[in-house]
C-alpha cells in the first residue's frame, strides 16, 4: 500500500512542479498562486522522505528478524 502512496505522491509532486514552472514562466503576477503550490509540493516532498525513512526501517527490522532466526536455528542445532 506504501508503494501505491508514494507512487501517487511523485506523480502529484510533478505535476504541481510543471504548473509551477508554467505559472512562473507565464504569470508574473500571481505570486501567491505559485507560493501555495510551492509549499503543497514541499509537503509533498515531506511525506515521501517519511515514506522512504518508515520502508528503511521496516526494511531493517525484517532484516534484523531473518537474521535473528538464523542465529536461534544455529544454536538449536
């Protein structure tokens, strides 16, 4: 489900990078419109480090269990 997320998450975060870009090069006036996106695309941005720092983790923990496993069925033997 966290990859489907993240997936979304890029998809959002490029396009809101596109419409910034062509707010920026088009409309000069509407600063405000171009600082909002900018800051939903921070958030954006935010939420994908979490994403990446929670999967690391989960990827670690995993790790650590397998390996764990292997030690208690070493000694078993």
């Amino acid at each position: 489900m966290s990859t489907a997320t993240n997936s979304k998450a890029k998809a959002l975060h490029r396009h809101l990078d596109t419409q910034i870009e062509n707010l920026e090069r088009k409309n000069h006036t509407n600063r405000e419109l171009i600082t909002d996106l900018k800051k939903q695309k921070l958030k954006i941005k935010d939420r994908l480090y979490t994403l990446s720092l929670q999967e690391q983790r989960k990827s670690k923990e995993e790790q650590l269990d397998l390996f764990s496993k292997g030690e208690t069925t070493k000694h078993a033997t």
